[in-house]
C-alpha cells in the first residue's frame, strides 16, 4: 500500500532547524530522517579540523533533537564501515533500507550539492521533492526580481528594501530609525589596548562534542588548524546563549569598532555567530528581530544595531542572492587575470608581517578572523600581491568554520579578490600598509616599516599596492572612483615608480 511507505527526509550538515521546510513538509509518525557524514563533504576542500568538528558535532546534537521530538532518525556516522562516502551513496543505500516513496530534501545550501541532488529522481526513479529554504529572508526569486533589469547591483539599495520588507528599525512612517539608512561613518574607529574588551563565551566539549574532536583529531591529522581552543557552541541552545551573551556584553560597541584590529585580541565586538547563522542553530531573521529590539528598549546605540542587522539582512541575504545568479561559471572568474601561487605562509602562518601573522595564527588556532582581518590583511594581501583567485577562494572556503560556497565565494572572489570585475563592488579592496596602521596596532611590532615604501624593511604592503595600481591602469583607470589614486601615482616622479616597481619585485621573487 504506498500511503505505508514512509518519505526519506534528507537533512543536509547545514540544515539544522527544526523548521526546515522539509521536515515540515513530512510525517514524524511515519517518515524517516537521513543524515550522513560523508568523506567527498570532509574532503571536497581541506577543511580546517575545527570546522569538521562543529559540523560533525552539531549534526550528531541535532539528530538527537530531532529523536527527542519524535522523529525516526537513520544516522550514518563518518567511520560506519558500509558508509559509501557521497551523499548520492547514502541516499541509494537508505532507499534499499527504507523502501520510501519520495524524497523529501530542501534546497541544498551549495551549488555543488544542489547538483547531487537534482540528480537523484533521475537515478533512484524516484520522486524528489526540494522545497525552498525558507530561513532566508529573501527567496531566490524575490532577489531576481530585486536584480532584473538592474545596471548595477549595489547592496545598499537591496539592504534598503530588505528594510521595508521586515520593518527592522523604521519608523512608523516608514522612515528609517534615526533618519539614516546606514550609520557606517561611526562605526570606521580603530580600538586602543587600553579599551576594556568583552570576555568571550567558551563552550566546554560535552562527551559527544570529545568524541568528535578526537576522531578528527586522528582522520585529518594534516589538516589545516589546531583543535585545542574548540570552545564553539554545537546545540541551539547553546549558540542562544552565545547570541545572548553576545547582546548583553559586546553589541553595543559592535559598531564603533566594527574596522578596528588589535594584536591578540581574535574577536574584539564581533557576534562569532556565523557558524551558528549558517548551519541552522540560530535564525538570522530572529537575531536581527533581537538586536532592533535592543536599539528599542535603549540598551544599544543605533550605530551597532544598524550596523548590524545591515551584515545579516543586508550582506549576507545579498551574497546569497548573487551566488545562485552567477553560478556555476562564477567560481572561475577572474577579471584581474591573477596567476600567482597563494604564498606557502597562509598555510604556515610564518611570515615577518606583523599583521599576516596575527590573521593566520588565529585562523589557525580558532577557524575565525573577523571581516577586516579578512578584507583587509589576507583578502587584500592576495589582491595586491596578484594571487589567482580560484586559490584564494578555496583557502577561505577551507580554513573558516562558517565557510559554506554560497556565502565565501561571493565574499572572496567578488568583494576582497574584484574577480567578478564590479558586481559585489564598485573597486577593489586594494591599499597600502597606512590603512592597517590606522585601524590597528600591528605595524607597532613588526618586522616592517610601514612609513617606508621602497627600503628592504619597507612594509611590503606599500610596493605591491603601487605595483597593483601600475599594472592594472588600462582596466581601473576608468574606474571613477580609482580617479584620485591614478591622479597621485601620475604625480610621482619616474624614478620614485621605477622604484616602488623594482622593491614590489623583489618582494614577490622573494615570496615565489
Ligand atoms: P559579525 O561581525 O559579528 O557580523 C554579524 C553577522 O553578519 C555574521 O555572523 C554574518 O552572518 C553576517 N555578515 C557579516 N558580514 C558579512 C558578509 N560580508 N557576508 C555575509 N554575511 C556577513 N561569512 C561567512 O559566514 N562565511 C564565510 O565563508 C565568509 N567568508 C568571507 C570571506 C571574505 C574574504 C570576507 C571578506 C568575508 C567573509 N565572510 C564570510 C563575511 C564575514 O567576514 C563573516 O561573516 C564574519 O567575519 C563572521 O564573524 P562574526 O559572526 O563575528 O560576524
Ligand atoms: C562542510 C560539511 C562537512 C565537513 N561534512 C558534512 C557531512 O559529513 N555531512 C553533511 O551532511 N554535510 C557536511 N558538510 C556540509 C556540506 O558540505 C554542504 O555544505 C551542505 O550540504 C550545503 O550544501
Ligand atoms: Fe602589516 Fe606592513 Fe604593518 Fe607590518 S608594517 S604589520 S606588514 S601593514
């Protein structure tokens, strides 16, 4: 009798929400939730340890969230010695197992996987029915629509009705709160070490988290990344009370110095809740709801609420929304035609540059850098320094526990890399060493001077950004808001350019 037969609901490792649009859509009384751990998921990129750990983990915590809810669970562990290693293995074997009648999944997070799974009806002979992911404020449809006929796509103008549409800090007039849109002309202050800094929330590895963690600690033993500092939530309850903690100790500052570095200091005013954002543990729409709330009740400013609930509902809805218009051929775009190797150091952390060191090392040691590490050091590093952007993307993608394709690449490969040639942004993240000077305090103690330019202990940033600037004139001098920068190197006499080529040279031979 089909009506017996029961769905096999796949929930993906980024799917953790009890709402997701296919468990909503099934029966707990009768269906069947698979979930798998699978080696092509732990292999396609090599992901650092702690990434691997907090997916492994929240999966196997989610599973048993879903078990206590009523929900029969068929959960495949990575080292289950019949475990076939791709997602499209385990979905052949559960059908054999379960018999269902369809195939429930919702949308895949990745390009890559929607792939897989558009693939399954036609090779199970099966039903497949992938319903939308409705935790994204903006559907992909409605970002088509927003985009369609557009010249340019500026986040700002898709932020602003993402605004209107949730009512987030506008008035009753439709108004913005404080008659702003964007308060980011307060948020550009770089933090003193004297300032006092918010202590972070650690979450101590319960048994299944260490049961984990040592498991990944000996299969991916070569993998980028320490595991020791693993204090990530892995349950939604956990990462509430990191949102929680996060509100009550550091949002309030979060925009002040939302730009600012500060040598040994990884988090500063940041959420970390990204992993939980991208996986499920957290609802964006409902953080965002939280800090408006916050603003409203006055226990914080405009500035940070803005500035933060424009990351989530603006940023991170937008890079979503290029990402499924762009792909697939988005990923080998290269509008700067880079070619060089990404330098050893992002995978050693051993450089003299202050500032590289710092970013890698806490990349290495937590899976996390916050935005202007990203941007600014590592992102605009490989800019300048003319690295291809397909490396430069698959480094991020690998070493930052929140790094999911939909998100990184857009991120990567358009905002810090100008690899899509002006759709994220309208010019490259390029700039000298002053600009790391101003927001932090690296250049104190490094190897480098960052006052001098074509000296051997001149800061290497200087060289390659001028060198950056001389060998892309025929494709950014047109750039209007490249006019002042093109203006200044003109200004320079020949010998001065001669020279600032001449060290950048030397800097990159000595890198090769
Ligand atoms: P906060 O500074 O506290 O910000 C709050 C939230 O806003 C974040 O948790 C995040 O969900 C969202 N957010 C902020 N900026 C962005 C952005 N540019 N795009 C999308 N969402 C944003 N973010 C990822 O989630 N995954 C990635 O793989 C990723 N790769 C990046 C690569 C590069 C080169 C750059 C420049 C940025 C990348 N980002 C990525 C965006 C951003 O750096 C991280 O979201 C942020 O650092 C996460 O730390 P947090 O939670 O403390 O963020
Ligand atoms: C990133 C990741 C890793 C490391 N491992 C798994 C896994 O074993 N099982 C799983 O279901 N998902 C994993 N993920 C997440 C996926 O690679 C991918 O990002 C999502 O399925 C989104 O498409
Ligand atoms: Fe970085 Fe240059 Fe400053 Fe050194 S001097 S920390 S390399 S910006």
């Amino acid at each position: 009798m089909p009506e017996d037969r029961p769905s096999l609901v796949v929930i993906l490792g980024d799917q953790l929400s009890p709402g997701m649009t296919s468990l909503s859509s099934a029966d707990k009384h009768r269906d069947v939730v698979l979930m798998c751990e699978v080696e092509e998921e732990t292999s396609y990129v090599g992901h650092h340890k702690q990434k691997i750990a907090f997916i492994l983990s929240a999966m196997r915590h989610f599973a048993g969230e879903l078990e206590e809810a009523g929900w029969t669970v068929d959960y495949i562990r990575l080292d289950d010695k019949a475990n076939s290693g791709s997602f499209t293995g385990e979905v052949e074997r559960a059908i054999k197992r379960h018999e269902p009648d369809r195939i429930v999944i919702t949308d895949a997070g990745e390009y890559r996987v929607q792939e897989m799974v558009d693939g399954w009806s036609q090779t199970f002979e099966i039903d497949v029915d992938c319903l939308p992911d409705k935790r994204f404020i903006c559907s992909k449809s409605e970002f088509e629509d927003w985009a369609e006929g557009r010249k340019s796509l500026r986040m700002e103008y898709f932020y602003r009705e993402m605004r209107k549409k949730t009512g987030l800090l506008m008035t009753q007039a439709d108004k913005p709160a404080g008659g702003e849109w964007n308060y980011d002309k307060e948020n550009r202050k770089p933090a003193g070490d004297d300032l006092f800094l918010p202590k972070r929330q650690r979450f101590e590895p319960d048994r299944i988290t260490a049961e984990v963690i040592e498991m990944v600690g000996e299969k991916f033993a070569n993998n980028f990344g320490t595991l020791e500092e693993f204090g990530w939530a892995v349950t939604r309850q956990d990462a509430e009370k990191a949102f929680e903690h996060f509100l009550g100790a550091a949002a309030g500052d979060f925009g002040t110095y939302q730009d600012a570095m500060l040598e040994g200091q990884p988090f500063l005013w940041h959420s970390l809740i990204s992993p939980y954002l991208n996986v499920g543990l957290l609802d964006p729409l409902d953080v965002c709801r939280q800090v408006a709330e916050a603003y409203e009740d006055g226990k914080i400013p405009l500035n940070s609420a803005e500035g933060f609930i424009r990351q989530i509902l603006g940023w991170r809805e937008y890079v979503r929304g290029i990402y499924w218009r762009e792909m697939p051929d988005y990923r080998e775009r290269n509008a700067m035609r880079a070619q060089r190797d990404l330098p050893w150091f992002y995978w050693s952390g051993e450089t003299d540059m202050a500032c590289l060191k710092a970013a890698i090392g806490q990349t290495r040691d937590h899976a996390y850098a916050h935005h202007i590490q990203r941007l600014m050091i590592t992102g605009t590093f490989a800019l300048i320094y003319g690295v291809e952007p397909r490396q430069v993307h698959e480094w991020y993608l690998a070493v930052y526990i929140d790094a999911f394709e939909w998100v990184e690449l857009p991120n990567t490969l358009g905002m810090s890399q100008f690899g899509d040639g002006g759709i994220l942004g309208s010019k490259p993240y390029a700039a000298s060493g002053a600009y790391i000077d101003r927001m932090s305090n690296y250049c104190d103690n490094c190897a480098y001077d960052v006052k001098k330019r074509t000296e051997d202990d001149a800061c290497p940033f200087n060289s390659l950004y001028w060198d950056f600037v001389a060998r892309h004139e025929k494709t950014l001098k047109g750039n209007p808001r490249m006019g002042r920068i093109y203006s200044n190197w003109e200004r320079m006499d020949e010998e001065t350019q001669k020279a600032l080529r001449k060290r950048a040279k030397e800097v990159i031979e000595g890198m090769g």
